[in-house]
C-alpha cells in the first residue's frame, strides 16, 4: 500500500508539471483525486482495514489528497500569472476606436427606463413563438381577416416569427394576473414589401396597464409624457379610429413628423405624421383568456413602434439603414 502510494505521488508530481492550461489542470485533478482515481480505489480498502491500519492511512489519505491538490493548484496559478504577464503590456497605445449602441437599442433604453419610472415592468419573450400566444389569445381567431393584416413568417415546426410583441402582454397576464403595468421591447419581423418607412425586421415595444377604472386617457397621459421625455420636448400627437382584435376600443396614434416638421416628407408619405402606436382599451376577450375578470378590471395596450421612434428622433430618413450594418452610420451614436 506505502509503495502505491509513493508511486502514486511521484507520478502526480511528474504530470503537474505539464499543465499549462485550464483543460491540462481540470484532467490531471480529475486523474489523481476524482471518484475514479487510483486514490479513491486505495481509500476503498479502509472499510476492511483493522483500527490500527484505519488510524494509520486514514490521516495519510487525506495529508496526500490535500498535498496533491495544493500541488496541481500552484502549478496552474503560475499558468495564470504568466497568461498575465504576456497578455498585458502597458506600453501598448489605446486604442481610440470605440464601438457605440445601435439607435434602436438607445431608443429601448430610454422608453423601458421611463416606463420604469413610473412602475412598469420590463419583460421579454420569445421571437419565435406560437400561433396561440401571437393570434388566438389576443382574439384574432383562426381565418379572422385581421391575420391578413400581418403577412407571417411561419416555420416549418409549426411555430412563427412573432408579428409583435404582444404575445409577452398575454405570458405576462398569466403569470402575474392583475393588476398589473408591465412593458417589453424586442425585434418582430412581417414580409413587409421595403420602403423608406417599412421593413421586415423592426423593433417595438409593448405596454400595458390592467387595474380597475382606467379609461383611454390614462393611455394618452403615458405616451405623450413618454415621448416628451425621449424627444426632450412636447410632441404633437393624435388618435384616430383604427381596429385591431385585441382592443376594444381601438386607436391609431401619430406624431408630428420631426424629420420635416410636420410639413411633409418621404418618410412620412408628405402627410406630416408619422404612424407610431396603435393602442387602445384591451379587449374583454383578451382579460378572460387570461383569466382575469373584465368585470372588475379594464386596461390599456399600445405597441409601439421603437425603430420608426429612432428615426423620428435622430432625423433618419430611411428605415432599411437601420438593419445595413453600415459602420460610419452607426458611428455617428457615441452613447455607450
């Protein structure tokens, strides 16, 4: 036993020499002081040894297992501290070229960290998603006309890229009930035909407040303070009737168009607005499939559009710019 023990150092000793990464080190413990080592099989024996023997190697064992492994840690320390040394030079200049957040991540920021302010939630969701949780919950029943209004990418295990993030309104409804203030920014995606102002994947984010005795006006309040705080000033806004199945009633809102003022442009199809956020009072329907009561509570939805709001506040004229990769575009945003 003295002489498998001493065999078994000295090769232990031999083999912490050559490690020289994390790998080396991980296999060499493993080798000499995991489940299966050869030490492991030697400390077996001590259930049949007599009390003399016990008192003997049990203290043995343990002075070899904590030796062996104070041995293979300062070997791999001085792998790390040599990694340093070579890795780190002072006397290299530092590099200016710094990289900086894209504009629509920039925009998140700010509406999530505003909606904050004023307790919502900030919530995520899955992009690919299922039928269910992206129409059937949120009342757009199967063959409704309303799903011709979002040409869909569907995938071939059956789910789909999702068209909004409105699904994350109905997962947030069931886990958490009501009430309720929540938001979700994230990427949807729609076969859109590309122009100045529509693309196939664009960034939203979803809002939403469910308690007793809200009223559109609660909405109007939120977005105008929303988009005050994000453009540093007030915003002309307005609502027109607009229909989707999930609210009810529903509304398109718009905002002047910062790129020309409001006196007509490309981008804003020369009308002086911009499209930005339907919302309106959620459906009842959309409350009692997520088990809530449209009895004792009422709320309000909008979804609103994040890359459209870069541009209104950075004067982009062209969507598909957004998502070209174009590196001396994205410089020009130095917010890191």
């Amino acid at each position: 036993m003295k002489e498998e023990l001493k065999n078994l150092i000295e090769s232990a000793s031999l083999e912490a020499k050559t490690i020289e990464t994390e790998n080396d080190y991980l296999n060499i413990k493993s080798k000499y002081l995991g489940k299966k080592s050869k030490l492991s099989d030697l400390m077996k024996n001590l259930k049949d040894m007599t009390s003399d023997e016990k008192k003997q190697y049990g203290p043995l064992f343990n002075k070899i297992k904590k030796d062996l492994e104070s041995l293979f840690v300062k070997y791999y320390d001085n792998v790390l501290n040599k990694e340093e040394k070579i890795t780190f030079d002072p006397t290299i200049p530092v590099n200016e070229e710094k990289g900086s957040l894209h504009p629509v991540t920039i925009i998140a920021k700010e509406v999530t960290d505003v909606l904050k302010n004023i307790g919502f939630m900030v919530l995520e969701g899955p992009e690919m998603e299922s039928e269910y949780y992206n129409f059937t919950a949120l009342n757009v029943a199967e063959n409704h006309p309303a799903r011709d209004m979002q040409d869909t990418y569907w995938l071939d295990n059956g789910l789909l890229l999702r068209t909004h993030t409105s699904p994350v309104q109905v997962r947030a409804m069931e886990k958490y009930g009501a009430p309720i203030k929540m938001c979700a920014a994230g990427r949807t995606y729609r076969n859109e035909d590309l122009d100045a102002s529509h693309e196939n994947t664009f960034f939203q984010v979803e809002g939403m407040v469910i308690d007793k005795n809200i009223s559109i006006s609660n909405v109007i309040y939120v977005m105008k303070g929303m988009l005050r705080e994000v453009f540093n000033q007030d915003v002309e806004v307005r609502l027109r009737p607009g229909f989707f199945p999930f609210v009810e009633p529903g509304f398109e809102l718009d905002c002047s168009c910062t790129i020309c003022g409001g006196k007509g442009c490309q981008t804003c199809k020369n009308t002086g607005w911009i499209e930005l956020c339907p919302c309106g009072m959620i459906h009842p329907n959309v409350l009692q499939m997520s088990g809530i009561d449209p009895e004792e509570y009422s709320g309000f939805a909008f979804g609103l559009g994040l890359t459209r709001l870069a541009m209104m506040k950075y004067k982009i004229k062209d969507i598909r710019v957004l998502n070209s990769g174009n590196l001396r575009f994205l410089e020009q945003f130095n917010v890191r």
